[in-house]
C-alpha cells in the first residue's frame, strides 16, 4: 500500500517552467496572506543536475517574477557584446552574414549568455525561500486518475527495485502525491506530458512536434582568445543541405565558451550521426580559433521541441496543464525557450491560484487559463514566429532563411497565412540502402572525442542494479526490422552511447542497451523509426550531474 | 543512549573531479555535492541502533560552512532527531575538525560517536582516531560490523589479513567502512519533517576551539592521462617492452 500526501499544486520538473509557477504561486499566496502547499517533484539528484540549454537568456519572464533579480543574485554575469553569424560553406570556408541579412529575432542586444542550470538552481534557491517545497532526487513515474478521469496528482518512482524486479534492502515503494491541480513542465517530450497529450487528445490537429538534438560541450579556453559576450550561430558544414541544424559559441564568464550543435531530428540519412556531425564542426577555423589550446571540461545533450506554434497542444487537461518545453512553447526564431517556458509557468500559476480561490470547476477555470494565454505576450510571440520553422523544413535553408528575414523583419511576423510541417520527425528517416554512407573522421582527442570519453564528463550515473528505463515495445524490432532496414539508427543518433549492436558468434547480433550512460536526451524516443523505444524514468537521483551546463 | 553521528558535505562520487585552471584547488562551482558515504553509513548504523531500541538520541554534527546544513538535513531525514553546524567556514583539516568534536562531545556528552572512516575528499582518515585520542576513549576503526550487548559494543573490522573482532567499553568512537549497512533512502515524509527538526549552529569560538592551519595547499594537479594500451604478438615481445619500454622489469 503506498502512502499519500496532500498538496495544493504539485509541480513535475525542476526547471525554469516548474520553479517560475512554484515561485509565483508562493508569491501570490504569500500576498495574499493564503496558505498554500506547492511541491516540486525533480528527479535529477540536484535542481539543476539535468539542465542543459545554450544559452542565451532573455530577461523578459525573470523581470515579471522577480523585479529585484539583480539584487537577489540571478546568475545574469555575462551581457551580451556582440552578435555573429555564419554560413560555414565547407571544412574551411565560411560566409559571415551581414547585419541586414539576419532575421531580428536573431539580435541578442539586451540579453545574456547564462548557464540555465545555475540559473535553475538560483530558482531552485529563490523557491524554497518562498516556502515551495522543492524535492530533487524523486522520480515522477506515473499520472494519477481520479475516477472521472482527471489528474489528481502523480506516483513517485520506486527505490530500490533490482533489475530483475524483486526489492532490494533498501526497498522504498513510491508515493502518491495528491494535489488540486497538477503542473507538468518536464521538459522536451516529457514521457508523462506525453501521455496526457495521448489520453485527453490535447493535439487535435496541430502539425506533429518536431524536434531537435542539441549537444552541448563546455571549454576553458585560452585568456587571450576569450571575448566575452560574444555570442557565434552558424549553420551549413558539416550538415549536407538535407539535415537542417545549427551551431552555437557563446563566450561566457571565467575565460569558458560554451558551443555546441543542434540537428533537427527530421534528417533523412539513417548514417547520420549527430555526436560525430559536432565532433568534426569544431575544427572549422570558426570555432577552432577560440578553442585551439583549449580544455573541454563537460559535455552533454538534450533534444529540444521545435515545432512551436503550429504544433502546440492544448496546454490544460482536467486537474492539471502542461507547461514550457513539456508542450512545446520554445521560440524557433529566436532559438530561446527559457524566457517562454518562465512565462508558461507565470500565467499557469496565476490562473491556477485564482481557480484555488474561488473554487472553480474545471469547465470554468479551463477557459480562463486559454484566455490568459492568448492573451500574453507568450502567445503573440509564438503566434509570430510560427512560420520560421516550417520556412527552413520547407524551403530549405537559402529560401527558408530568405523568407524568415523578410516576414521577420518587415511583416514582424505578421503575414496573414501559415506554413505547416506536417511529417513527423521519425517518419523522415529513409532506408540505409537509399543513402550514402557518411564516415566521420576518427577522434583526435584534441578538438573531437569519441561518446564514452564524453559521456564520462556528464557525471552521469544510474545505479547499475535496477530495471532498464530504456523499454522496448516489441523486442524483436531492434534486430528485426530496425537493423535490416536503417542500420539500426541508435547506434547513431544516442549522443551517450546507449545502444550498441554487438555481433555474437552465436545467434547473430544483438542490441545491448548500456541505460547506466543515458543522458535522458528523450532522442531515442523521438527518433526511433519503428516509435518503438520508451523512454521511462529511471530510479530518482539517476541521470547527469551537469555542472555550469 | 546518545549517539553522535558525523556527516561531511564533499563533492558527489558520480561527479569527475577537475582541478581549477590556476591550480589553486578543485573546482567546486555549481558541482552537485553530497553527504560522504561513509557518514551515510555512519548514520545509518546509529538509525538501526535507535530502531533496535538501543539508541535513545541521534545528533548529527557537520563542520564546515552554512551549505553543509543541506546534509544536516538529509542526515535529520534518514532519522537523526537534530543537527548541530560548527560554522568553521571552509573545512578545517582534521586535527581541527577532531578538536571540534571534542568539544561538541564535551557538551552533549554522548556514549558512542559514529564516524566515516574516511571522507572521500581529503581521503584522510585520520580525524576518527584523533578524536578518539583527544577524548582517550577507545575506539574501533573500519567496522564491518556493529552489535551493542549488556553494555558492550561488539565490533567487527576489516584488516588487512582478514576480520579483527574487537570488544569496546562505553564510551567509544567507532568508524565505518563500506560494508558495515547500506544506507536507506530518505523519504519525502521524512525529507519534510527533517526540515522542522532543530538544527543548532555553534562557532568555534563558543565551543572554545582556536582553529589553527596545520597544513597549506600548495598546488593541486590532475594526474597524468592515462595511454593507451596495445597489443602484443607474442609472450617474448611483452618481455621485451616490458624491460625495454616500461623498463618494469
């Protein structure tokens, strides 16, 4: 028999969208002299431990939640310098854009280049001080029902379960967290956001999500080569003009740069292997010249949804809604997320307190919240960009990024139609056979590394003895199909590692699954052509321990 | 029975440790930390002696600065009744945290005081024994096993040759090694209520301690990277590498 608690909001995810309703909530309450029981459910070992973003930060969301971040310390040090960009053409040759040439949401003036994860764990800071009761290390593994059917709270995972299923000493049956309403703000393709979107048809007809994998490496680098707030995009080499994507180096505190990739995970070429693709981008004289002599001191990954407006569900469901990147509010065009998803949470959290106090019903507070968002800056933000996204998936990068810079620029995002993108991601991938094999460069150690010297310097760790959080819906997949007709494409797309296949002398060969190296990317669940693979939360406190990530 | 518990907050074993670029010390900025396993270990062996009926009270004690309450608190959570934070700023080295203790020891006068053999740091051990040698009490180092009879603290530990058992009058010290218990997780109940349990903070200067630096940290380098390994054709290729390259033999 598991045990219950009782809150008034229960908040699934430690991020920015989760901590900014929790601290609103607390807020207002504590205005309004109301007690109030909020909790946040975060299933990294620390708040923080599992963020990962570029990134640079528009103060917009943090200015309305805390006015005073200044003197409270945000972890804002960097402002933006400069703004750069660039079409790397090949290897060695790049074109850098214009001013006048770029879409305005790719301006940053005003901005700054911060780690999220510290910014998180100010937020995670600022929570608790307000009296949210905020609990790192616990797993969310299931959605709770009542018995019409609304959520009324969730399930924290089991601890201490072997692999094989039986307990072990330290045995700890998950609890049951009973709340008013509960908030899902788990981040891109959240396994239990998805779900709900599945059980309440929360996406009617938008396009399908779709999504990116960004990879992520921090650099000390050499004093005489760091000028901070120098914020680098680029696209073009190493992705072929089929494989959309881009890059980023932005010159940050304490003589480090962060840079990274993102591929969109609708590219065709099943060969394609997104780790490899950032691994040989960092030698362009581009981002070579700032990290040649340098130190890589982390690494990660995490897949980004995309999609935007078009493909934005209906964020409340009865008991509960689904907030920032868990349903999809980042701004392509402005490549940022961390602004929208504060917002999400800042409007969730005011029409949730208001239903609390006045009692409403579902069938009233439902409607208020759709108001609330239409009528936010949130929305009309994503309402403008919506038509970047599908202007690169459609027209390619040229007449994409032609398109984007006029309706940006001159119609500000205003034109009166919209483009859509209506193949799912996964859906893309092409057979093995119909694509050229694309060989990547061995590692040199210098400027590439190979996965598991990366994933090393994620400090991820999952207890070894416990059940694989990575399930396969039919087993025989992998091999089967998967193999025979793309290769068997997680070998690939896994930025950590995860999947292997191995050729036994006997019997062939065989997927193995190393879940202890997960990064809890969410690519595998996204990208697997057969929509096989389940990503499933592991035992609490499992996962990265990103530091300044 | 009162029983003293230890817990030091160190960097978390799943992290990779990386020196700063000055070389000053480690880089501990925004790196998750967590209480030293061994002081789980030792608290949850004062949890299961209070479980038996054995233990009356369990005070935890951290010395170091205000964020080592966060591990006071765990420690309150997996069942210590309260806490009490030496505020000695950074960690002192261990005579200095020893001295400390003493004086904590002096003032709540407990019958056992249980201590990770070592903390996974500074991976000194040493301050158990000097605690032990300040208060003459005797003590029992690297317990494997613990059983408190008619009086007597029965104690099994890991030697170098095999299992040493050893019987202890009250009051002690013991230090815990790795297969002494595995330590529980905490619940949220328990995390929750751990937040209302008391946790006093105590200077040096109350407990009359003067803090005094016995060593200095000059510099702090990586170790080197590690080669790779190759393959050799025959057993007289290896000798050969062996004398002539690795010159081991």
């Amino acid at each position: 028999m598991r045990e219950a608690m009782e809150f008034d909001v229960v908040i699934v995810g430690a991020g920015p969208a989760g901590l900014s309703a929790a601290c609103r909530l607390m807020q207002l309450a504590n205005e309004q002299g109301r007690p109030l029981e909020v909790c946040v459910v975060e299933k990294g070992s620390e708040v923080g431990a599992h963020i990962l973003s570029g990134a640079v930060f528009e103060s917009r969301a943090l200015e309305e939640l805390f006015p005073d971040w200044r003197e409270r310390g945000a972890p804002l040090h960097t402002p933006v310098s400069a703004d750069e960009v660039y079409l790397l053409k090949d290897a060695e040759r790049a074109l850098k854009l214009p001013d006048a040439l770029l879409p305005k949401s790719l301006h940053n003036a005003g901005n700054h280049i911060v780690s999220l994860g510290n910014l998180v764990r100010w937020l995670g800071e600022q929570a608790e001080a307000l009296g949210v009761q905020v609990f790192p290390g616990f797993a969310v593994a299931e959605v709770l029902h009542d018995e019409n059917g609304r959520v009324k709270g969730v399930v924290t995972g089991d601890m201490g379960v072997a692999a094989d299923g039986s307990h072990k000493d330290g045995f700890m049956p998950g609890m049951e967290l009973h709340a008013r309403y509960t908030l899902f703000a788990e981040g891109c393709r959240g396994h239990l956001g998805k779900q709900l979107v599945e059980r309440f048809g929360l996406a009617g007809d938008t396009d399908p999500q779709h999504y990116g994998l960004g990879i992520k490496e921090l650099w000390d680098i050499e004093p005489s080569r760091h000028r901070p707030g120098l914020v680098i995009h680029g696209a073009g080499w190493p992705l072929d003009k089929d494989s959309g994507g881009g890059f980023f180096l932005y010159h940050a505190e304490n003589h480090q740069v962060v840079v990274g990739l993102i591929v969109d995970l609708n590219y065709a070429n099943p060969w394609l292997s997104p780790f490899d693709e950032f691994q040989r981008l960092k030698h362009h004289p581009v981002l070579k010249q700032y990290l040649e002599g340098g130190k890589r001191v982390s690494y990660g990954a995490r897949a980004i949804a995309k999609g935007g407006f078009n493909a934005l569900p209906e964020m409340a469901f009865p008991g509960g809604l689904l907030l920032g990147c868990d349903a999809g509010t980042l701004n392509v065009a402005k490549i940022k997320g961390s602004h929208t998803a504060m917002k999400s949470g800042l409007l969730a959290a005011e029409t949730v307190f208001a239903a609390l106090l006045e009692e409403l019903p579902d069938s009233a507070w439902a409607p208020r919240w759709k108001a609330a968002f239409e009528a936010s800056w949130l929305h009309e933000e994503l309402y403008r960009s919506r038509n970047f996204g599908p202007a690169l998936h459609r027209l390619g990068p040229l007449a994409g990024g032609a398109f984007n810079v006029v309706e940006q620029n001159v119609f500000a995002g205003r034109l009166p139609f919209t483009l859509h993108d209506r193949e799912a991601d996964h859906a893309r991938l092409r057979p093995a056979a119909e694509c050229p094999p694309i060989v990547y460069p061995k590692p040199d150690g210098v400027l590439g590394f190979d996965r598991l010297g990366s994933v090393f310097l994620s400090n991820t760790n999952h207890e070894e003895d416990q059940p694989c959080h990575l399930r396969l819906a039919d087993p025989a997949i992998p091999i089967g199909r998967n193999l025979p007709l793309y290769a068997e494409p997680a070998q690939r797309y896994c930025p950590a590692g995860v999947y292997e296949v191995l050729e036994e002398e006997q019997g062939g060969p065989r997927l193995q699954i190393n879940a202890q190296n997960c990064l809890h990317c969410k690519t595998c669940d996204i990208k697997d052509p057969a929509q096989n693979i389940v990503w499933t939360t592991p035992e609490g406190g499992g996962g990265p321990n990103y530091p300044n990530m | 029975m009162k029983v003293l518990v230890t817990v030091k907050r160190v960097i978390d074993y799943n992290v990779k440790v990386r020196v700063k670029p000055d070389q000053s010390d480690v880089d501990l900025a925004n790196v998750k930390m967590a209480m030293n396993p061994f002081c789980e270990i030792a608290v949850e062996a004062a949890v299961r002696l209070k479980e038996a009926g054995l233990a009356s009270e369990i005070v935890a004690v951290s010395v170091g600065p205000a964020a080592c309450q966060e591990q006071l608190r765990t420690a309150l959570a997996l069942g210590a009744d309260r806490g009490i934070q030496i505020d000695s700023g950074e960690a002192p080295d261990p005579l200095g945290v020893a001295k400390l203790l003493a004086a904590v020891v002096a003032a709540e006068k407990p019958d056992l005081v249980i201590l990770g053999k070592q903390s996974i740091d500074g991976d000194n051990n040493q301050t158990g024994q000097m605690l032990a040698a300040l208060l003459d009490w005797p003590q029992a180092t690297f317990a494997s096993a613990l059983a408190l009879e008619a009086g007597r603290l029965r104690v099994t530990r890991e030697i170098d040759g095999g299992l040493q058992s050893l019987e202890l009058n009250l009051p002690a010290i013991v230090t815990t090694d790795l297969r002494l218990n595995e330590p529980r997780y905490a619940s949220l109940p328990n995390i929750m209520k751990a937040k209302k349990k008391p946790l006093e903070v105590k200077s040096p200067v109350e407990l009359g301690v003067t803090l005094k630096a016995h060593t200095r940290l000059l510099k702090v380098e990586a170790p080197a990277e590690r080669q790779g390994g190759i393959k050799v054709g025959s057993v007289s290729e290896l000798v050969e590498k062996l004398k002539s390259e690795a010159k081991v033999i």
